[in-house]
C-alpha cells in the first residue's frame, strides 16, 4: 500500500511537459492533423451529397428537357365544303371532315399510304379542329391554318430520340412516314415550340397530349383541405400541451406519442385512411377531400412540434409583463406569445406542407392514381395528385412518357424548392431574436 501511494505520489510530482519542447509540438501536431482530417472528411461527405444531387438533377434534365417541347404541323384545312351547322358544330361528324381536308394535303394515296400518312397526326386532331372552330365560329366555309401536335412516334423522331437509320422493323415509324415528314419539313410546315400543353392540358393516353393540369389541381385542393386541417387543430394542440395541460404521467405518453408519430412511415397513415375514411365513413375514393384528410394527419405531428418550440423561444418575460398589466392566461398567449411565434409556426407548416405535397404512397392506397382527364373542380370530384401522376407515367409503356416522366419530376422538384424558399425568406424577414 506505501508502494502504491509512493508510486502516485511520484506520478503527481512529474514536471509538466514544456510548451516548446519536442513532446509538446508532436503533441500539437497530431492535434492539427486530426483537425484536417475531420475537416477534409466533412468536406467530402458535402462534396458527395452534392455530386449525387447534381447528377440526379442533370439525369433528370438530360431525360426530360424534350417534353418541354412539342413538335407542331401546321396545316392549311378547307372546311368550305364541310357540312357544319353554325347552331350545333360540335354534331358535325368532325372525323370525316378533317380525314377529307387532310387528303387534300396528300391526294391520290393509297389505303396503306393514306392510313400511314394519318398517323403522322396525333389522333385526337378531329377534337383539336373541332375544338377550335367552336372556339372561333369564323372559321366555318374558309380555308384556315390549324396548328396539331405529331403523333408520338414521329415527335419522337424529331426530338432524335432513336435513330432514323436503324431498320424499318426495329422502329416504331416506318420509312413512309419519315418521308411524309421529310417532305413537311421542306414545306416549313413542323415546328417544335415550347409545350404549353404539359401544364395546361390534363392526363391522356397520348404522350404528345398529356399533361399536369389535373395533377396540379389535384394537389392544390389537397394541400388546401391538409392546411385547414392541419394549422388550427396543430396550433390549438400545441397550445394545450405548451401552456394549459398538466405535467403528469398521461402527457407525457401523448408528447412520446407525437414525437413517434412524426417518425411513423407515411405507408401507415395512408392504411389508416384507407380503412376509417374510405371503409368506416365512406367517403368519395379519388377524392382530394380524403387524400387531404392523410396528409393532414401526417403534417400535424410536425406543425405540434414546432409550435411548441416556437412558444418555447419566446421569452417568459413576456408572459409575465402581460399577466402583470392585467391580462388573463388566454390574452398572454393568444395576443403577445402566439403573434411573436407565429413566423417560426408559419416556416414550420410550409415544410410540413411541402413534404406532404411530396408523398406519393397515402395517396396511392386512398385512390388518387386514377385516370383522370379533366382537373377535378372541387374537393370531392375525382383527382390525382403530382406524385401519383408521375407513378402513373412512369408505368406508362410508350416511350414519350419516359421523357414527361422527368419533367413532372422536375416540376414537382420546382414547387418543393419553392415553398421552401418561401420557408427561408419568412425565417430570416420575420423571425424575432432575443
């Protein structure tokens, strides 16, 4: 035992190591490396994360930049000898008409020929005339100029998705038709504008047709009903929890509760839908009512959260300045902490709101993948949503959804960036620092 307390005696009594002396600078420079070294592996660790973002946004872009576009034939269409009554045009028999008037641009083919040389057009060019001569009745007994998108097949030729040389039966267009749009082509007659039509028209079984405008709506209408939903009733529970309920052993499951809630994957909360809103109340399926329902369910554990760390930020001292002039618990709160707090509540559910606008698996079990060719004109008529839109064109065979598949990929990415910029500028330009 002496030997042991001399022992440490003699370790206490050891000089301390000199500033300058070699053990010190090795010492040092040990320390400095390893401080490199954990600067150099974050750095790295920054440097992937950025190089994979930049090639998954550049694949993106390489594969859908072409829907952006739309190959055009405009054409000359003499709808002088047509039977069109100016009372009721949508009754003419438009598919003969504009089979006839196109036979004049072409005359004197054959079946086969005829039949090859009508597939350049996208199939639905009898609605598109239609649609525009109800739109502009004066077109009737003229010979006007009508503006039709190519069929998919050709626009992918355009586009040089695949290559013209290959042999006639490992393409999708034959070597008729190629010189059909050759001979356009030296009449001026194809033109290839910016493709408005990805962002006004609605989905279609034809690629050079499709677009996002129901999938927007879609999810506008359930964003809309998750934010009635999801702000107040987050807000109010947040409140309850932060000021009023008493700290026992029932709060405190129902705080563990939320905080796992946020966590839960959001296949969950669309099974949950699946069987209380569609099974129990019976509730439209497809509707934006039931998919805004989900998604309200999966942001307020999110807005509670972040609620309470709000009023958490907001000094005592303000409470307490307000409670001492007279004002009640309630006025405390909802007129000084909740105003002084709301920024960072107002950040909080645009993020909530942007993840939402992201989910695609709540959705796809409450039936918001569904055919829909028309945008849905309120809460309860039959919807997709932007995520959904790009499941469904993703499973599309034809090749012209390969490319709009990228672009609502980066439309969607647009939005998310969005809402979170406007995340960004409310924290910075609102944001109150004590």
């Amino acid at each position: 035992m002496s030997d042991a307390v001399q022992s440490g005696a003699g370790l206490s009594a050891r000089p301390p190591v000199a500033w300058k002396s070699a053990e010190m600078a090795a010492r040092r420079k040990a320390r400095y490396a390893g401080d490199r070294r954990l600067q150099f592996y974050g750095i790295a660790a920054i440097a992937f994360a950025l190089g994979f973002l930049f090639i998954l946004v550049a694949t993106l872009t390489w594969t859908g930049y072409s829907a952006f576009t739309q190959t055009m034939a405009t054409v000359e269409i003499d709808l002088s000898e047509a039977e069109i009554d100016p009372k009721d045009i949508a009754a003419a028999n438009w598919r003969n008409i504009t089979r006839d008037a196109l036979r004049k641009l072409e005359p004197g083919l054959e079946r086969a020929a005829e039949r090859d040389f009508f597939g350049i057009f996208t199939a639905n060019t009898q609605y598109i005339i239609r649609d525009a001569v109800v739109a502009d009745p004066s077109r009737i007994g003229k010979t006007t100029t009508f503006t039709v998108p190519l069929s998919d097949p050709l626009d992918q030729l355009a586009k040089g998705s695949f290559d013209r040389n290959l042999p006639e039966d490992q393409r999708r267009v034959n070597d008729r038709q190629i010189a059909f749009y050759d001979a356009m082509v030296e009449k001026g007659m194809i033109s290839r504008p910016f493709n408005w039509g990805l962002f006004v028209n609605s989905d279609s079984r034809f690629p050079e047709l499709a677009g996002l405008s129901g999938a927007i709506a879609g999810s506008f209408w359930a964003l809309l009903v998750c934010f009635i939903l999801s702000f107040p009733i987050g807000i109010a529970a947040a409140i309850y929890l932060e000021e009023f309920a008493p700290k026992n052993r029932l709060t405190d499951i129902i705080e563990i509760n939320i905080n796992n809630l946020a966590a839960v994957p959001s296949v969950v909360f669309g099974l949950l839908g699946l069987a209380v809103f569609l099974g129990w109340f019976g509730l439209p399926r497809s509707a934006p009512l039931v998919g805004g329902m989900v998604l309200a369910l999966m942001t307020l554990p999110t807005i509670i959260i972040v609620t309470r760390a709000a009023l958490k930020q907001v000094p005592s001292a303000i409470r307490e300045a307000a409670l001492g002039v007279g004002a009640s618990k309630h006025e405390a709160i909802f007129h000084h902490m909740l105003p002084l707090a709301m920024p960072t509540i107002l950040t909080g559910t645009i993020i909530g709101l942007a993840q939402a606008l992201g989910e695609t698996a709540p959705l796809l079990l409450v039936g918001m993948n569904a055919f829909i060719t028309s945008p849905p004109g309120g809460v309860f008529d039959a919807a997709t949503a932007l995520p959904t839109q790009i499941y469904i064109w993703a499973d599309s065979p034809e090749r012209g959804f390969v490319s709009r598949t990228s672009a609502a990929i980066l439309v969607l990415l647009g939005f998310l960036i969005v809402m979170n910029a406007i995340a960004v500028f409310l924290r910075h330009r609102l944001e109150r620092r004590w």
